[in-house]
C-alpha cells in the first residue's frame, strides 16, 4: 500500500514558506456554550485571521449560513466557505499538508475522535473536515487509521517529529497501538524517521476530575497533552520550550523534565538540540484552574510571528525571544486568553497549506 512517504512526501517545517492559512469559525457548541462567551470567541479568532492575513491569504470554514457574520469581523480580504462543523479547532480537526518537492500537494487525513473521545466534544462533523479542507486545497488525500491531531505534532522538516506519550500511546485515541507501531505510521504520514517522545503535556491541557468539576459540566477543555503547547521546533537543532518558573504550579516539574530530556536528545541527522527556554506567564491560575498560558503555541507565517499575549509583563520578553529566533519576522502579540478559555492557542486555530 502506497503512503505519502513512499510516494516522495513530507510535511514540511512550518517556517516554509505558506500558500494560505485555514481557520473554522467558532459556532455553537460545548466549548462556547453560551452567546457572550461566542461572541467573544468569534472576535478572539477574527483577530487572529486579520493579523495572519497581514501575512499571507486566511481562508475560514464556517458552518452553513455563518459566512455573513463572519465575514462583518473578518473583514473582506479574508475568504470564507461553508462546511459542517463541530469546533473551531483546524489544526486538529484540518489535514496536515504535505509536499514532494516537486509541485504535488498532497495532505493526511487522521482519525479524528475529539480529542480522545471526551464527554463534551462533538466530533460527527469534524471528522469528515481533514478531507474537505484538502479536497478545497486540491489535496492528494491520504487516510491514516491513527487517531491524532495536528496539535500532537511538530516536525523540524528534517526528518525530526515531536509527540507525547499521552496523546498517540493514550488509551482514549490508539489503545491497541504499541510505540513502534505509532512511530511506523507517524513515519509513514509525514516522512519523519526519528520520533522524540516527551512523557505528557501541560497540567491544565488535562481536564481535570469529576470531583474537582464545578457542577456537571467541564470547565476545562483539554487535548491530553498536546506538544504544541510545550515544545517546538524553532528550525533544525532548535527547539523552543515552556518554561514555568515558579515552583508553587505544578509544570514547574513539567517543564525541567521536558528541558532536561530535550536537552540531551539529538535530532533525526545527529544533531544535539539547543533548549531555549521561554519563561510562561506569571499567573498561576485562570477561572480557578491551573493555568496553561503558554508562548509556545505561536504561529509562523510568511514573515511574521503570531504570538499568543495574556496582558503578562512577560508578553514582551517573550516576544523579545522570537525576535531573536526569528529576526526577518514581525513578531505580533495578540491577546489569546479567550482561546485558551476554550482549550488551545493561536497555533491550535490556525494550519499552514505549504506552498508548492
């Protein structure tokens, strides 16, 4: 059987240059389940397709009859279709695109099942988005049969993919699958060879127990343990990692773990990694739970930078980070604490169609 690999595909880093970025426009849903908290999201998520669109084109899938009204907060340079949606989260129910280097476009469509097939996730219609958004991209289509989510993944471009034992190994997305097996498919779907594994997430990407929940509705929407939040590559040899510098939240013990193993790994041709360490925001704590602000979850596009900002005195040091890492970007904070209300950042609402 022919996989992308075998076929001449990768995915490409995402610091390559992009033909355009998907977004789904918030709806109606248990994540924004009253009208003030969607519209709130709704201007949280047109502010983040205006400033990419500074960049480069944003196209937004909206569901039926939505595309007026986003379009009044969009703005007439983004564009919009309409589709069946669930969520608002592309990166994780969207393809991940790929390139053969030799003008073919092509995309995987994972198995998508709510980020573990949580009890306040809806996922009907999001299933079926990684095949519209590739079909509407003109995409040669891929199924892999690995529950995953764009989040899950980051790649150096070079052969080098990040994961976490919590999200591909969890027992609520691939319980049958062993690490090698993953590793075989990962592989397989993006044209990776060496998988670097870190144990788990951050605190508050896990929802957390019954007992703990403020009636019986979840106020926390997590992933299990995304990377994209913790660590990413910045380019080949780099990666940029959270840092929690305060031993009173519990990722303070997340993040040295993640620095120290990051540390001592070498990359897919034998490279050891250089940590740069991006120190989180200084709360603790939002709506009662541990905070998972993060700057990892920014978004590269063509010459720019799309960086999460929580209103912190370290929005800036960070953004002093990636303008460092990236000195031929601009670097624009945009505020993200409503995103993260809903469980993800800029890099979770956002996935780059690699230009060919």
């Amino acid at each position: 059987m022919n996989t992308p690999a075998s076929d001449g595909f990768r995915m490409p880093a995402e610091w390559t240059p992009h033909e355009r970025t998907w977004m789904a426009w918030p709806g109606a849903n248990p994540t924004f389940d009253d009208p003030d908290g969607l519209a709130r999201a709704r201007e949280a998520w047109a502010a983040v397709a205006r400033t990419v669109r500074r960049f480069e084109p944003v196209t937004v899938v909206c569901g039926p009859g939505q595309s007026a009204e986003a379009r009044a907060l969009l703005g007439p340079d983004v564009d919009t279709v309409e589709r069946e949606l669930d969520d608002a989260w592309m990166r994780d129910i969207g393809p991940t695109f790929l390139t053969d280097g030799k003008g073919a476009l092509a995309a995987v469509d994972w198995t998508f099942n709510g980020w573990g097939a949580q009890e306040w996730a809806r996922w009907e219609h999001d299933a079926k988005m990684g095949a519209h958004v590739a079909g509407l991209a003109g995409a040669r289509t891929y199924a892999s049969k690995l529950v995953n989510e764009g989040g899950a993944i980051h790649v150096d471009g070079e052969g080098t993919v990040l994961l976490t034992d919590t999200v591909q190994l969890g027992p609520e997305r691939n319980p049958h699958w062993t690490r090698e097996q993953v590793e075989a498919e990962i592989h397989a779907h993006l044209g990776t060879r060496k998988a670097i594994w870190l144990p788990r997430g951050l605190t508050g990407d896990y929802p957390p127990p019954l007992s703990e929940r403020r009636g019986g509705t979840p106020d926390v929407f997590g992933t299990l343990g995304h990377v994209d939040i913790v660590a990413a590559f910045a380019r080949p040899g780099v990666v940029v990692v959270h840092s929690q510098q305060d031993p009173a939240h519990p990722d303070h013990e997340v993040s040295k773990e993640v620095i120290g193993l990051l540390g001592a790994q070498t990359d897919a041709r034998g490279r050891r990694l250089e940590v740069v360490e991006v120190p989180a925001p200084t709360v603790l704590e939002a709506d009662g739970h541990w905070a998972d602000y993060s700057y990892i979850n920014h978004y590269l596009c063509n010459g720019g930078v799309v960086l999460c900002g929580f209103d912190d005195p370290r929005d800036e040091i960070a953004a002093g980070i990636f303008r460092r890492l990236f000195p031929e970007r601009t670097v624009t904070l945009v505020d993200a604490r409503t995103i993260f209300a809903g469980g993800g950042g800029i890099h979770c609402i956002t996935q780059q169609q690699p230009r060919i």
